[in-house]
C-alpha cells in the first residue's frame, strides 16, 4: 500500500458505529450501484470529474438529504460526501438514483485517514452539520471539531474556499467558535466572536427538526480560508 495512504493509529474516533438495519431497497442500490458511487479510500485521489470543477465535501451527511440537494442544484460541482453509518449512505444513493445525479460520490470510510492523503489545497468547501456533540464532559475529545482536525482541513481547503458548520448544541458552538477564531488561516466571515447565517445551500435536515422541535437554537459558522 502506498505510505500516505496507510490509516494512521487513532486512538479516538468521533463515532460509534451503530448500524441500522438496511432496507430492502438500500440493500439493492448499494449492490447495484455501489461500485459506481463509493470511492475506494485505499487508491490515491484522482477526481471522478473534469479537474476544472470546484469540489466540495460534507462530513457525516446523515441520511443524505442536504448533499443531495446540493448536487443536484450545483450540478457544475463535483460533491462527495463521507458517512460511517451504511443505512445513511443507502439513503442517499437513492435520491442519488432518483434524481439521476452523476456529479457525487460517496467515502463509505472514516474520512479523516483519507483527508490526510488528500493533496493540498483540493477542496472549495466543507460542510460539517450537526455532528455528534459528545456532551459528556469526559467524551468532549470525541468531538470531530477539535484544533488538529481544523488544521488538517485547513491544508485541503484551497486558498478562498469555505468551511460550513452547523449545530444546535450550544456549548459545542461555543467551543468550534473559539476553535476556529483561534486557528491559523481562517477568517469568520461573520467577524471574529460572531455566529453567520444559515448560508444559502444549508436547508433543514432531519437532525435540524430534532433540534428545533427540543427548542434549541442552531448556530453557523462560516469561514474562508485565507491565501497561503
């Protein structure tokens, strides 16, 4: 196997895999177009899609139903999206099926081992909604959002391109705000200690209606990174 490509040891992982049965119809997709859709996180990156295109990836799409969204109005992008959880990844192939998207892919793997072989600067935009806030004080290291991970996108991300984050879990919004505000190359196009607006492309998944229909409030944060 190629060294950067090898899975380095990672002793704490953001996720707990807890796989819900599959359905009959996800069982289908996922063996009959599986193959097509799903990137092997073992070969070198080499982008399914003109290389001209711009590139955005969401961490943990759930059931898929923001990233599809996106692909199929961004239809000029190339939109892949990395998810543990297989039911969630059947999910999506569906509406992927449904609306005949040929512009996303799927990383049915931990995507932080296939982050680190990304060559720099590959990415225009990262969307992280709503991950697992770790509420537990002694759980917080599970927190995907911590200040090596930002470091690591901020490597992939090119220069000008956007990191969108999500969460209705208000002390996880505060700590991500800190994160971010503190980390090197990236700018809060909301102004540094401020929380943006919902950006554009974000609609309201099913872990948003969670959310909101327990009254909490939802904080984005938006940020560029900066020219290196």
């Amino acid at each position: 196997m190629n060294e950067t490509l090898k899975p380095e040891f990672r002793p704490i992982r953001s996720f707990v895999l807890r796989q819900g049965r599959l359905t009959t119809a996800q069982e289908r997709i996922l063996q009959e177009r599986g193959d097509f859709y799903c990137l092997d996180a073992r070969k070198p990156w080499q982008s399914p899609w003109d290389t001209s295109r711009p590139l955005m990836l969401e961490i943990g799409f759930g059931n898929g139903e923001h990233l599809a969204q996106f692909a199929q109005s961004h239809p000029d992008w190339g939109c892949l999206g990395a998810e543990v959880h297989g039911p969630g990844v059947g999910s999506l192939l569906l509406r992927a099926e449904a609306a005949g998207l040929m512009n996303l892919r799927v990383l049915h793997e931990d995507v932080v081992p296939w982050l680190r072989a990304l060559p720099d600067s590959t990415l225009s935009l990262i969307v992280v909604q709503f991950p697992d806030p770790w509420p537990k004080k002694r759980h917080h290291k599970r927190r995907i959002i911590q200040a090596d991970f930002l470091a690591l996108l901020g490597r992939v991300v090119r220069p000008g391109g956007e990191l969108q984050l999500a969460t209705d879990w208000e002390p996880y919004a505060e700590q991500m705000l800190a994160l971010l505000d503190a980390a090197d190359g990236w700018e809060n196009l909301a102004g540094v200690g401020n929380y943006g607006s919902p950006p554009e492309n974000r609609i309201q998944t099913r872990f948003e209606r969670r959310g909101t229909a327990l009254g909490h409030q939802v904080f984005d944060l938006h940020f560029r990174r900066r020219g290196r």
